[in-house]
C-alpha cells in the first residue's frame, strides 16, 4: 500500500484543548482508499472509510467533499494544502459531477445499450478491460448529450484528444443515428442542474460504495472457496453472478493480493490444446506478457475467429498470462542478479 498523502488536522475543544483527526490517501494496484481517523469519546482512535475504489475523479470529488464537511464541523488542516486552495479546480470538479449527474438521469437507453455493446467488443479486440475504453458514466453521458463530432465529444469528461482520435469515429457512428435535444457546449449544465440535488446524489452515492465494499469482501471469500474447490468459470458465473470478463478482472486482482488461483487456470486451460499453450507461453517470453494481441497474433489470425471465439482466446491468455508472470517472478527470485530475458523454465500445469 502506498501513502499517497497525510494530513492532519484540529479541531477547538472548549474542555480538551484540541481534537487532532487525520486524513490519508493511499493507493495500491490502482485501487484509492481514503481513511478519517478521529479518537472518540475514550480517545481510542476510530477509522472512517471514505472512498475505496478506482476512480481518481470519484476519489478526488469524495475527499474534497468531505475534507468540506470537516472543516463546517470545525476542524482546521495543520498545513495547509493546494487542493483546498484552487478554486478553479474545485469548480471544474462541481462542473464534472453536475455532467454527470445529468448523464445519469438523462439517459438515452437504446443509445447506451448500442454504446455498451460496442464498448465490449472493442475491449474484446484489444484484450482490455472494458472500463479502460469507457466507463458506464462516460458512455451514459454520451447518450445523453449525443456529441456529432469530434469536438464535442471532447467534452465529455473523460474523452481527452488521444481517446477521441482512437474511438470517435466508431461512438459517433452511433451517436449520429440518434435525435439530440441539447447544445453544445456543454456550460448550461452548470446552470440547469441544481448542486443541492448534485450533492444529494452524491452522499447516495457514497452510502452505495460503503456497502458494495461490503458485497465485495464477501464475493472475494466465497470466490476463493469456490477455486479452491476446483470450480471452472462456467460454475463460477451463476454462483458469482459476475459475467466472465469481470470474473477475469476479479481474477488478476486477487492473483495481484497473492491468492491462489492455479486450481481454476489448470481446469480452464485443461481444454486448450497443449501445443497451442506452449506456443503461447514462449509468445509471451518474446512479446512480453504487458499486452495480450501481440501473442494472440502470434496463435491466430483475428480475421477467422468470431467474436465469441475472439472473447474464449482472450480468457485463456489472461489466465496463462497469471501463471506466466508468477513463474517469472519465481526465477528473478531464484537466479538473483540473473540477465533480463533469461529463459523461464518449462511451465506446469
């Protein structure tokens, strides 16, 4: 876990003196987690868990609001901080949350369907994550504001210049089929969307994240019992109710935790033929193991296989891919000051 950020602050205490709180950011495998700790009536200090999540947006949106609520309640950061300080941030932060919002409660459900559906399919064709390509709030706000150009989809947040050269054409080939009833530029959402009820949506928000950690730990017991067991993805699906891709995303993060996952590579990877495992394996000595497409390249060609077949390759690279890495991670171990790019030894299944 990496602290990112401390500080701590005070608070007037007419009996005490003072009461010193501290608020922290800290970040691990591309998770943020926010953390309050205040002593309380007995001075024992107690944690609050403000955000925990992978959005940086949601995670700078959380900290700023309720660094807010503090500071109403009396308490005073020890050093001041730049984030507090930069009201131009902080307003294009209430501008972003106000799009959003809107997005939300505006949505163009058969447009974000289609944009969903693309949004899939592309991460299949390039071995990602879909919510690298898009989140549902970017793609809910895209269906409602529908941008035409390039442009304009620029001003969803989000949607930089390299993300628009990349995906603008195939979204607005989407988005020019369907009616629009705003403008652009996007400044009268600033106006029309109250901040009262912005900020409502927010702490509903909020309340909804504290309790998916819950669901979340919970999923992630009954995930690692079930592999334990021998169970396939197949099985793990319903039981999850979790689709396969986030099923795989799950995966990577726990095998990152160090959980044991090589029950469930070993039985999904059990009907690949070997021949083609192997030849995946040494792809990934040559190719390296960071993008998926350059081995599957190297396994077959992309314009014979269908998406369905396209998704069952991508799934079992990511899983070689988990028992690749450890290996590797095995031999630096093992051969201590060892040349980069000596030869990992055989895999096992």
């Amino acid at each position: 876990m990496n602290l990112v950020f401390l500080n701590s602050f005070e608070k007037a205490d007419g009996q005490e003196g003072a009461v010193t709180a501290q608020v922290s950011i800290a970040e691990e495998f591309g998770e943020w987690r926010v953390w309050w700790h205040q002593p309380d009536g007995e001075g024992r200090s107690v944690q609050e868990s403000w955000y925990a999540g992978s959005a940086w947006n949601d995670m700078i949106a959380e900290f700023r609001g309720r660094v807010a609520e503090k500071r109403l309640a009396g308490f005073r950061p020890v050093v001041d901080f730049a984030g507090e300080r930069d009201s131009a941030g902080a307003g294009r932060s209430i501008l972003v949350r106000k799009l959003e919002y809107y997005g939300e409660h505006h949505t163009d459900e058969a447009l974000y369907e289609a944009l969903r559906k693309w949004r899939n399919g592309q991460a299949a064709r390039e071995g990602k994550s879909p919510f690298i390509i898009a989140s549902n709030r970017m793609l809910k706000m895209i269906s409602a504001f529908v941008p035409q150009t390039e442009e304009e989809l620029r001003h969803i947040p989000g949607f930089g210049e390299q993300k628009a050269a990349s995906y603008g054409a195939a979204i607005l080939a989407l988005t020019g089929e369907a009616n629009r009833n705003v403008s652009f530029p996007l400044d009268w959402v600033a106006e029309e969307v109250d901040t009262a009820h912005v900020e409502q949506w927010m702490r509903e928000r909020r309340e909804q994240r504290l309790q998916g950690e819950t669901a979340k730990q919970e999923l992630k017991r009954k995930l690692l019992e079930a592999i334990a067991e021998g169970r396939t993805l197949a099985e793990l699906e319903p039981e999850s109710g979790l689709g396969r891709r986030e099923l795989l995303t799950w995966l990577e993060e726990l095998d990152k935790e160090g959980c044991e996952l090589e029950p469930l590579i070993a039985a999904e990877l059990a009907s690949v033929p070997d021949e083609i495992v192997d030849k995946a394996w040494n792809a990934f000595g040559t190719a390296g193991d960071r993008f998926l497409r350059p081995v599957l390249r190297k396994l077959y060609d992309e314009k014979k296989l269908d998406e369905e077949a396209l998704g069952r390759a991508y799934e079992w690279l990511r899983l070689l891919r988990i028992r690749y890495r450890k290996a590797k991670a095995a031999a630096a171990e093992t051969v201590a000051g060892a040349n980069e790019g000596e030869p990992l030894p055989e895999q096992s299944a």
